[in-house]
C-alpha cells in the first residue's frame, strides 16, 4: 500500500514538473518578445526631422525603413512563437487523450469490481464461499483471494482519484498555452496594424524624394566620397595593423626556434652512460629548419579563437535604443531605383547621448581622426572592430577594453541624428557585422 502511495505521489510531482515547465517555456518566450517590443518602443521615441530639404528626408526614410525591419522581425518572433505554441498545444492534448483514456480503463474495471462485490456482498456468501473449501489450504486461499480483492477496489479508486488530479492538470495547462496563443495572435494583429501606418509613411517620403532625383544624386555622392576617403584610411591602418601582428608572430616563432635549439644543444652536451662507455663517433649536427611564417602570436590566436566562438552573439556596438538605418554591403533603396548604396560596415542610429562600447575584449590599436571626428580601431587578434563618428573618446592607444566597455560618446549631427558608422574586419577582409552581432 506504502508503495502505491508512494507511486501516486512520484504521479503528481511529474505532473507538476512539466506544468511548470510549459509555464517556463512561455515565459521565456514572453520576455524575449518584451525585449523587442520594447526596443521598437523606444526606437520610435527618435528624432524624425520636419525638415524638407533632401539630407533630412533620406534620413527620415532610413530611419523609417530601419524601424519598419525591427517591427518585421518582431513579427516573424509573434509567428514562430505561435508555432511553438501551437505544437506545445499538441502535444498537450495528445497527452490529455492518454490520460483520459487511462482513466475511463481505470473507471471500467472498478466499475466491474463493485458491480462483482454487490452480487457477492452478504458476509454469509463470503463465508460459504470460503467454508465450501475442499482442504484447508484452498480454505486460506480463498480466505486471502476476498481480503486481497477488497484491498484491490481500494487500490483502483485511489489510482482513479490520481489519474483525475492529472487529467485536470493538463486540461489546466492546456488551457494555459491556448490562452497565451490567444494573447499573441492580438498581438500580431496589433503589430500589422502598426507596420501597414508604417509603410504609409515611408511611401509618402519615396514620392516626396522622387521629385527630387538630382537632389538626391549629389547627396549621395557627397556621402559616397566622404566614405571612399574614410575607408581608404581605415584600410591604411589596418594593413599597418596586420604587418605588426604578423612581426609579433615572427618573432615569438624566432625565439621558440632559438630556445628549442638551445635546448637540443644542452641535451648533446650532456653524455648519457651508454655514450660514456662507447666510441668516440663523430655525428652530423642537423641545422634549424627555417622559421615558418605566421600570421598570429599566441595570444592572438587565442583572442582570435574566443571571438570566433561568440559569432552571432556578441553585442550591439551601442547604448540604449538603437536602429540599423543603412546595411552592409551594395543594396538599392525601396521606390529609389537610382539610389544605389555601398557600405562596408553598418550604420546603427540611438538616441542622442548614445555611447559607443567595445564587442568584445580586446587593445586599442589606433585612434584618429576624420572631418573633426574620433574614430577608434580595437583589435581582438586577427579580428579588428571598428567605430567611427565619435565626439569623445574614453581610450587610449594600448588600453586593454573588456566586452561593453564604453568607447566614447557618438556625435549628433545638425539635424539631430545620433549615427555610429561600425565595421568589421578579419585582418584586411571586410565582414558583415550583423551575422556577428546578436539582435
């Protein structure tokens, strides 16, 4: 009996422990969706020019553009959230049939059982029946077989009541995952609603700027020129960077070259008692093999190896709210077919009073300057981070960074626009920053 009480308790816990763990499962949906919802809440909260002029229209229509992405992606996380609802839902059901199913069987033969007791129920048809034995020992069987039976309809109405504590446990976790199914669809209609004002917006700004072709030509190329000279500087110093890096790894494979064979000259001066009793014989000394030729020292490779690791995950270059206005790589503008875009990093807007801050630890190689700007190189091993447009910097040549450690403040324009300007590079191989960062 012990053992059976001890079954239906070991019953309820699990029961208890995968309600818990689909309420887990929602919640932690729920909060990765509240971390985007409130991204794109605040990101709505930045300055959008009233400005006319075409500079100021190209930015606001980045702005919306970058916002009207954010909102997309939030959606698609509602839609694959829903999903997983939707097979948790299930799931859950297809267990809740077990369990009913187990339970109806339970019912059936206690049912059977008591129908079976009350047609034996007198305690003169139990005594003759156990008297109207042949021997004594049939006498005790049959004597044991009615004490064991009674204890049998126990043991199956308690093994009822467990299994009806399941079933309306996972009704009641059924109708938990349904609710918050309910609840994200609203929440996807909401969002739509939202993203269709949003795609209103941007296309009056299209066919403002559409009458303004050679406006927005000579903007672009003033952009266009102004990141050609930026960039041929960063890729100056960055090969500066890699020549250094691969002299460091010379020379720390010089000098384990040079140790080695020290070392190797030491152990051939040194006699063994084998050599001592043997004849003097004269052997060829081997000379070094030549020393190879490596990109990365030890520690680079090791920097290198752990921010390889964190591909996809490592954090936005920037405080507080912040929106993707202009991506990396050659791209056309949406209702622009003249518009054609080339940039080598990306361009991340916050709000003003945004910081820049490091990716992941690693030295400051460089710190320059361009138009009166700050601009800083952070190297981790054959990987360089890069963040331009600063007002201020909280470095120095050399300083050792940590991952999020504030850079420096990000310049706001005349228009009011807070832009860090972020690349990436792999020694002089340009990356796309965003498969590297995690959103």
């Amino acid at each position: 009996m012990k053992r059976f009480l001890l079954i239906c308790l070991t019953i309820l816990c699990f029961g208890s422990v995968l309600q818990a763990q689909t309420t887990a499962k929602i919640k932690e949906l729920e909060k990765r969706r509240n971390e985007l919802q409130q991204q794109i809440t605040e990101s709505e909260t930045m300055l959008r020019s009233t400005k006319k002029d075409v500079k100021s229209q190209l930015d606001n229509l980045a702005l919306i553009t970058g916002q009207i992405e954010k909102r997309k992606q939030y959606l698609d996380v509602l839609q694959a959230d829903v999903n997983a609802l939707n097979n948790e839902i299930k799931d859950l059901g297809d267990q809740l049939a077990g369990l009913e199913k187990d339970l109806n069987e339970k019912k059936e033969n206690y049912q059977a059982s008591v129908q079976y007791m009350y047609k034996n129920r007198s305690v003169q048809e139990k005594l003759m029946f156990i008297f109207s034995a042949k021997n004594f020992n049939q006498m005790y069987r049959r004597m044991r077989y009615v004490r064991q039976y009674a204890d049998f309809q126990r043991v199956q109405a308690k093994e009822i009541e467990s299994k009806q504590v399941q079933v309306n446990a996972k009704k009641e976790e059924l109708e938990t995952t349904k609710s918050a199914k309910e609840k994200l669809l609203k929440q996807g209609e909401a969002e739509r609603a939202r993203l269709q004002i949003q795609e209103r917006d941007r296309q009056t700004l299209v066919a403002n700027l559409q009458k303004k072709q050679k406006g927005i030509q000579q903007e672009i190329n003033k952009k266009r020129q102004t990141a050609q000279q930026l960039n041929r500087q960063i890729d100056k110093l960055i090969e500066e960077e890699v020549a250094k890096a691969r002299k460091r790894a010379e020379e720390e494979a010089k000098r384990k070259a040079a140790e080695e064979a020290k070392a190797k000259q030491a152990n051939a001066k040194t006699p063994t008692k084998t050599q001592s009793n043997a004849p003097t014989q004269t052997k060829e000394v081997k000379q070094a093999a030549p020393v190879e030729k490596y990109n990365l020292n030890t520690e680079d490779r090791r920097l290198s190896g752990n921010f390889e690791r964190n591909r996809g995950i490592l954090p936005m270059p920037i405080t507080g709210p912040y929106v993707i206005v202009s991506h990396y790589g050659a791209y056309t503008v949406d209702g622009l077919k003249y518009v054609k875009l080339d940039n080598k990093g990306i361009d991340i807007k916050g709000k003003s009073g945004a910081q820049a801050r490091a990716i992941f630890d690693g030295e400051v190689s460089v710190i320059f300057k361009y138009n009166g700007l700050n601009n800083v190189l952070i190297r981790h091993g054959a990987y360089i981070s890069v963040y331009c447009n600063l007002s201020t910097v909280n470095v120095q040549k050399g300083s050792k960074v940590n991952t999020r450690d504030v850079i420096g403040a990000i310049a706001t324009d005349t228009n009011g626009n807070t832009v860090l300007h972020f690349q990436l590079r792999k020694e002089t191989a340009k990356l796309n920053p965003e498969l590297w960062l995690g959103r």
